[in-house]
C-alpha cells in the first residue's frame, strides 16, 4: 500500500521545495519534469526563495515540462510554460538550452510530440499534480499505464476546472501531454496533493483498484513513488 507523506498545509510547500533542493544537490546534473496548475505554486515559490539563499541551483539541472494546451498564442497566460517561465524559471539562473517546453506552435504537432517524447526518456523525476478526475498530466480517464506521450483530446471535467481556475470563459478541447510510459519510467515520481477538495479523488488513486478511470492509482506500480500531501487532501485516507 502506497504510503503518503501527510505534512500540515503550512509546512507542506517549503517542505517539498527542501526536498527538491536536496535531490539536486546530490545530482545537479537532475533531469526533472515539472507541472503546472494550482498545487505547485506555492513550491516554486519555496524554491525561488532557496536560490536566493544559493540553497538551491538549477544551473545544470534539466527541466522538461509536463502538458501544454493546444490553441493558445505564445504568451498567453493559461498557457503552461508561460505560467512555468513566470513562477519559476523566469526567476532562477536556468540555462535556456536545459529548458524543455513543448512546442506547440510547430507546424507538424506530431514532430513536437516525438520530441517531447524524446527528451523525457530519460528523467530522474517526475514531479506531478492530480487532476479532479485522477489525471495526471492530460493523461485523462481513458489513458492506460503504457499510454504513450500524445495529443489528447480534453475531458470536459478537465476544462470546466481550468476555467474556474483561471476564471476563464472558455479553455482549449486539446493538448499535449507527456505519456504515462514516460512517467513511470523515470527513476523517481512525486504526486503532490493539497486541499480537502482532492481528498476525494487522492483515495480513489491510493486506495481503490488501479484502472483507466483514474490515471493516477498507475502511479502505485512505481517502485519509487512519493505522495505528499496536506492534511486536508489526506482526510479520507485512513
Ligand atoms: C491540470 C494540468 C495538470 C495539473 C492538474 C492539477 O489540468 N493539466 O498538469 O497537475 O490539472 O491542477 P491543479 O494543481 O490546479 O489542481
């Protein structure tokens, strides 16, 4: 049984970013997938802090995002490396070239994902949030353990909580995500999880039988899986 890391909401971003911090610094060289969406705010913001305290350096380090829409402009404030660049990259000495976004504005969507896919065959960590409906990535219901790196076609679920999010009138039906094959084969995978309203679904992942309705419970065949949570995601684990 999964067993998650459960900290008190106040100490869970700086903890999380100190264990980030310590996972470079034992390998600053780390390849490192990260997300976007509300749960990692707060670590990013962690994060900045310790490197201006040169506790934390991602000078060596590689960063390859996560999922990207599809349809929105370069610089559009939804989309996710504007948000990536924004929170944490824009605000850390980060060399470009070990910057990998997805490039979804390329003429050919399928050489973009082929990169993608290339770039994240080898990653130290995977670090992810959970989507109201157990994805994780744009992995959505329906994507199974071995569900390559892809284009995909939204669920409603998904949109409808992206535009409460960002308060929007209407969000993309597409994007692109990384794969759950790639996920599970990176060395090491975080699920991050706050918030009473993820209590819900966070059991269903950990607890209930793994199955495609819930993406996330694939996470649990990983043999170096962390799930660090707040108290209030935890309240119906038991
Ligand atoms: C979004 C993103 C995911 C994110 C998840 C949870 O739709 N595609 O990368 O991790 O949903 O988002 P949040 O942290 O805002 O709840």
């Amino acid at each position: 049984m999964t067993t998650p890391r459960i900290l008190p909401a106040a100490a869970w971003a700086d903890t999380v970013a100190a264990d980030l911090a310590e996972r470079l610094r034992a390998n600053p060289a780390l390849r490192v997938c990260l997300p976007t969406g509300a749960t990692p705010v707060p670590v990013y913001e962690a994060l900045v802090g310790l490197a201006r305290r040169d506790e934390v350096s991602f000078a060596r380090a590689t960063v390859v995002l996560l999922d990207e829409w599809l349809g929105l402009p370069p610089g559009d404030p939804a989309r996710c490396d504007t948000r990536l660049r924004a929170q944490l990259l824009d605000r850390l000495p980060v060399p470009p070239a070990a910057v990998h976004l997805i490039d979804v504005d390329a003429a050919d969507l399928d050489v973009a994902v082929a990169r993608h896919a290339a770039v994240a065959a080898d990653l130290d960590l995977v670090v992810l949030g959970l989507g109201m409906n157990g994805h994780v990535g744009f992995n959505e219901p329906g994507s199974f353990a071995d569900s390559p790196t892809r284009i995909i076609r939204l669920a409603a679920s998904s949109r409808e909580a992206a535009m409460a999010r960002y308060g929007a009138a209407s969000v993309p039906t597409g994007g692109i995500t990384l794969g759950m094959d790639r996920i599970l084969a990176a060395r090491e995978v975080w699920l991050l999880v706050t918030g009473a309203r993820k209590a819900a679904i966070l059991r269903r992942a950990l607890r209930d039988p793994e199955g495609p309705d819930c993406p996330a419970s694939y996470l649990r065949r990983h043999p170096n899986l962390g799930v660090i949570v707040d108290l209030e995601a935890a309240a119906l684990l038991s």
